[in-house]
C-alpha cells in the first residue's frame, strides 16, 4: 500500500509582529531625582535609621505627613536644603522625645 501524501499545512500569510524593545530599554518612567535631592534624601533616610529605630521607624516617620513640617518629610528633604536642614531637626527633635 502506498503512503499517501498529505496536503501542505496551511501557512498564515503574516504572522503578528511582536513589539519591540531595546535590549537595554530604560523601565524607569518616573522623574528622575537631580544628584543634589539624592544626596539629602540619602542624609536624611540615613539620620532616621540610625535615630528613629531602623527601618520600621524611619519608614514610618518620612513617609507620613508631618503638620509641623508642613508636608512629608522625605518630600520636603528632597525639594530644598533649607527644608533638608528642617527635617533633620525634626528628626532629632523626634529621637529625643522618644529615646
């Protein structure tokens, strides 16, 4: 008995083209921070780890909005020098109160 042949596979005429993206494509869509605000927000993420307790405390006290501040602290530290200096006063203020 002879083997029948089989009818080609139908082939699609053009196969979706899969999006593209640079081997190296940047994922950050975000503003970027100048060198200056990463420095202070370094500074002061690094003064309410070492005052407030570690992370949990300073987490807690940078990200939450502070009335005598006027705002976040993390935000504040990261807009000006002046405020910079003005949250890390709080924080040692904050430290003190709460050895």
């Amino acid at each position: 008995m002879a083997a029948r042949a089989q009818p080609p596979a139908e082939v699609p005429e053009a196969l979706p083209e899969k999006p593209t993206r640079s081997k190296f494509s940047n994922r950050f869509a975000g503003q970027r921070l100048t060198p200056e605000a990463a420095a202070r927000q370094g500074r002061v993420t690094q003064l309410a780890w070492r005052l407030l307790g570690g992370r949990d405390g300073a987490i807690a006290y940078l990200n939450a909005p502070d009335e005598t501040l006027g705002g976040r602290p993390l935000d504040l530290a990261v807009a000006s020098e002046e405020a910079c200096q003005a949250v890390e006063h709080a924080i040692e203020r904050q430290a003190a109160a709460h050895p």
